[in-house]
C-alpha cells in the first residue's frame, strides 16, 4: 500500500510542491506568468502521453519493467529541471519528467484492478487517497520550507530524491501482480483496438471523463491559486502552503469517510454526491470571486470543491476500471489520460483572464465542475 499509495502520489507532489516558488521563478527565470504555467500545462500531457504508452506495456510486459523504467526516468528529469537555465528547457523537462510519472500512477491503478475486484477494490482506492492524499498536504508545505533555505532548484532536486528511493523500494519490494499467463502481446493494432474498445463503453467513458472535468476544474485551482491568493489577497509562501495542506486534509478525511462508508452506500451514490459538492464549491468559489467577498469567505467553498476529489476519484476509478480486468493497464491509461488531457485544459483557459482578479479561477472552476456532472448524469445513466 505504501509502494502504490507513493505511486499515486507522483502528480501531487510533482505539482503542488513548487507552486509557492511560482513567482520567484517567474523573476529569476525572467519570464512571465503565463509561461510558467505552461510547467504546469506540459507536465499533464507528458503525464496523458506517458500514460497512453506504460499502461499497454504493462499488459504486456508484466507491471514491473515498465514501472522500474519509468522510475529511473522521472527521477533523471528531475534533476534536469533543477539545472534548467531557461523557462523554456524547463518546459521540456516537466514533460519528460511527466513521463516517467505517468508510468507509476498507471501502474498503480492496474496493479490496484490487478488484486481486487468490486468493493474491496474502491475500499483499497480510498485507502490510497489515505497515503497519495498527503502529498497534496505535505507538497507546499515542504516546497515551502525549502525555499527558506534555497531557491526553488532545490525543490526539483527534492523531488529527484524521491523519485530515486520510490525505484528502490520497487526494486526490493514490489511484487508482479501479473502472471505471464494472463499478459497481452504488445501489438500496435490490437493496443489500438482495446483503446477503441473502451471508447466504445458509454459507461467506462462517462465515468472517466466526468473524473477528467472535475479534475479540470481542480487543476484551475492549482495553477492560478499561487498568484491570486499570494499576490492578490497577500499570503506568503508559508500562509499559501498552509492554505493547500488544508485543503489536501480534506481530500483525506473524504477518502476516508468514502472508505468506511462504501458497501452500505453504492460507488454511484457517492460518486454523485461528490460530483455535486464539486459543483456547489465551484459556484461558491465563482460568487465570492465575482462579488470581491473577503478571503475566508472565498476558502470556504474552495475547501469543499477539493475535498470532494476524495468522494470522485475512488469511486469513478473503481467503476471505471470494473468491467475491464483483462486490459486493466489500458484501462488504467485512458483514465489517466481523460482525467489530465481534459485537466490540462484549464490551465491556458485560466491565463486568459485578467492577472489582477479571481474570477477567471473561479469561472473555469465552476464550469468544469458543473459539466462533469452533466456528463456523469448523462452518459452513465442506466437505460430503461
């Protein structure tokens, strides 16, 4: 649980944990705002394409290569990114760096589908969120803290260091959860046709691509809420890292209600209730931001839209990923890549905006987040 739970943790600690840095990134690298979002932007698609490719050779190849590779890869980037003299040669290594992280949160869902079916598996999903929930607690905080004792290079030779011993510890300890006998041949047209396949399930594509806006409107979140709650309502560093761990505690506690609660409440139940506060934050965030409201009164339905990524994500994953056992690493892979494809649309919507306001966050936040739950409603809907 450790090993996977560390796994899923790849995107909030590859994201959240130099944003407070943003800024002075921004000076050092004598670039704009915008540009340096674009860290951000390139490091969802090398996370969608690095996806689309370690999933199906997971099938193939067993869990394990495919995962020890991308390891050592993310792990090399990171140092690249942390020797970058440009924003531009920092662009391209977030991609390459995503790319190693694709393939470890991947892995991890279908290693995940690999060992349990049903309610154990969205009780293990949510018991994950327990351990790949604290990255998003502990990432700025942690970036934070680094960058009173260097500069934001440091938090990329952080997260070099992680990447580093997550390989040894998979490398000691990670078993195969794929037996040969139950592996794919690795072919381009028979990868091509499974991923039609999936496409061709209204419900698998309902499930993953209302997960997909939801995290759209998060990742609007993420990537403007470093300039409007520092520059514009005048947190520090240490105030915005303490701000993001709160709402990273409250995917946690929804996780792990999620956990307990599953099996007496259906996966479909609580995925709507999710969908719904997701919505109702995102609206709430929307208002405040439209009405000029003091920050508290902003926070509040902030919380409640991030929270509910722990009621979303356990369970869209598990009912997504039920009815596909014998591909679980395709599977796994265009979840992943709806999810942050359709993620990495936010953030240029958000640059488009108005720098000196929160109503361009807020506005992509609440649409995705209202759409996610249109296409939830419609696409998974049972017929007749």
């Amino acid at each position: 649980m450790l090993i996977l739970g560390g796994l899923s943790a790849f995107a909030p600690l590859s994201i959240d944990m130099y944003l407070p840095a943003l800024p002075r990134m921004a000076d050092d690298l004598h670039s704009s705002a915008p540009t340096l979002q674009l860290t951000l932007t390139a490091f969802i698609i090398g996370l969608a394409l690095g996806q689309l490719i370690a999933g199906p050779l997971s099938d193939s190849l067993g869990r394990r290569r495919p995962l020890l590779a991308g390891l050592a890869l993310y792990a090399v980037a990171s140092v690249l990114c942390a020797v970058s003299p440009t924003a531009e040669l920092l662009v391209a290594g977030r991609a390459v760096q995503a790319l190693g992280a694709a393939a470890g949160m991947v892995i991890a869902r279908a290693c995940v589908r690999d060992l349990f079916a049903g309610t154990a598996m969205t009780k293990f999903f949510s018991m994950l969120m327990l351990v790949s929930g604290l990255a998003p607690i502990l990432a700025p905080v942690i970036g934070g803290q680094v960058l009173r004792l260097t500069s934001w290079r440091g938090v990329f030779v952080v997260l070099a260091v992680f990447g580093a011993l997550l390989l040894v510890a998979a490398a000691l300890a990670m078993p195969e959860t794929l037996p040969a006998q139950r592996r794919r041949p690795a072919r381009i047209g028979s990868t091509l046709r499974g991923y039609a396949g999936l496409l061709r399930d209204r419900s698998f594509v309902g499930y993953a691509l209302s997960a997909g806006l939801m995290f759209a409107g998060l990742f609007a979140y993420i990537s403007a809420s470093s300039f409007v709650l520092q520059e514009l309502y005048g947190l520090s560093p240490q105030e915005y890292s303490l701000v993001f761990g709160a709402n990273g505690l409250g995917i946690v506690i929804a996780g792990q209600v999620n956990g307990r609660i599953v099996g007496r409440v259906a996966e479909r139940t609580l995925l709507t209730v999710g969908l719904c506060a997701s919505a109702a934050g995102g609206i709430g965030v929307l208002v405040a931001a439209v009405a000029g409201l003091p920050l508290p009164v902003l926070l509040v339905p902030l919380l409640v839209m991030v929270s509910s990524i722990g009621l979303v994500m356990p369970n869209a994953s598990s009912l997504a990923l039920a009815e596909h056992p014998h591909n679980a690493g395709a599977a796994s892979a265009l979840l992943g890549v709806m999810q942050f494809v359709v993620g990495g649309l936010a953030t240029p919507l958000v640059s488009l905006g108005d720098e000196a306001s929160a109503v361009p966050m807020g506005a992509v936040m609440a649409s995705f987040a209202v759409v996610a739950l249109l296409v939830f409603g419609t696409l998974t809907r049972r017929r007749g």
